[in-house]
C-alpha cells in the first residue's frame, strides 16, 4: 500500500501541472461559462473528466502502445483534433457575441430553445480533451514511468479516477469563477471581442496541433 500512495503522489505532482497549464480544455471551459452559464461549463467539465478516463483505460490496457507507435492512428486523431478545434474557432468568430447574464444563485436565465443541451455541453467537452492526441503521449510516458509494471489494473484504473475528479474539479471552480456576477458584467460589456479572441485561440490551438509529430 506504501509503494501505491507512493505512485499515487508522483502521478498526482506531474498531472497537477497539466492541469493548470492553458490549452484547449480550458479555452472550452472558460468559453462555456462566458457564453452559455455556468451550468453548461460544469457540464463541459465532466465531459473532459469521462475523456481523461478514456484515455487512462486504453494506457492501463496497452492499447495507448499501439495508437503511439501507429503513424495512421496518430495521425487520424490528430487531425479529427485539428478540424475540431478550427471549426469551433470558426463558430466563435461567426457568433453574435450574446452572453448570457447571470443571477446571483448563477443560473443563466435562457429561454429553452435557447439553452445548450446536456449533451451537446458533455460532447464539446468530451471532444475536446479526446482528440488530442497529446494526451496519448501524456499518460503513456507518465504510467509507464513512474507506475510499476506490477501494480494491478484496478489500481491503476483507480489512479485514473482520481486524476479525472481533480481534473473536474479544477475545471468546475474555474466554471463558478467565471460565472460570478462581477465577471459576467465585464464579459458582457465586451462580448463580441471575447468571441472573437475565443474563436482565433481555438484556431491557433488547432493549427498548433496540425503541427505536432508522433515521437517513435
């Protein structure tokens, strides 16, 4: 069990890094919150966390290998991560720059047909954070260096786990940030600029992944 927490520490130290460092999961977060409440950034955020998960499991079960070492596979993630990310971008900068306005519980009062469905806030988040296949690399080269060969799946996938609560966790107090009151009436005083400086980072996000390499 010692040896576990040991893992467990080290894996949690060189994640909390990632995290917090700026890319496409935060730019959808931060976008969700300003654009469609805080309710749908929460959302978005589980999204992210089910896709962290996925990417764990296929690493614990060998599978993360397999799509590292393949040109093609690699290569077909990469690029379903590009056209992703510039066709939100392209979204962004097409939008009419409405933000929604917050009440001070921080629900978005929206009319429904208006409201983002829980499904499209969970895939956009899902996608974004699924099809990098940076992530593929991430969790290869961290497992495989600091998880022993030994340590059961379970263990392993449990590891996992952890990481997707504090990787939701972080993007739901980023969520409730962005939502406050104070930040939304900024947002809305500026919200056709937001949009558009949204939807060119997206598209920079995009064409900086278009330019990134399978390491063999």
């Amino acid at each position: 069990m010692h040896a576990y927490l040991i893992e467990l520490a080290s894996l949690m130290a060189i994640f909390a890094f990632a995290v917090i460092s700026p890319g496409a999961d935060l730019a959808m977060v931060m976008r969700q919150a300003m654009v469609h409440g805080r309710r749908q950034a929460i959302i978005t955020s589980f999204g992210i966390g089910a896709a962290l998960m996925m990417h764990v499991s296929y690493t614990v079960l060998g599978l993360g290998l397999i799509i590292s070492k393949s040109i093609y596979l690699f290569n077909l993630v990469k690029w379903c991560g590009v056209a992703y990310l510039v066709y939100i971008g392209i979204k962004a900068l097409r939008s009419s720059g409405g933000f929604v306005q917050i009440s001070p519980e921080g629900v978005a009062p929206k009319t429904p047909e208006k409201q983002q469905s829980f499904m499209r806030a969970f895939s956009l988040g899902f996608a974004a954070n699924a099809l990098n296949p940076k992530a593929v690399f991430f969790f290869l080269s961290i497992f495989s260096t600091v998880v022993s060969v030994h340590t059961p799946t379970e263990i392993k996938l449990g590891y996992g786990m952890l990481m997707a609560i504090c990787l939701i966790s972080w993007f739901v107090c980023v969520s409730l940030f962005m939502t406050t009151p104070h930040m939304q009436a900024a947002f809305a005083r500026a919200g056709k600029m937001i949009d558009r400086v949204s939807g060119l980072v997206f598209i920079t996000l995009g064409l900086k992944l278009a330019t990134e390499k399978a390491h063999m």
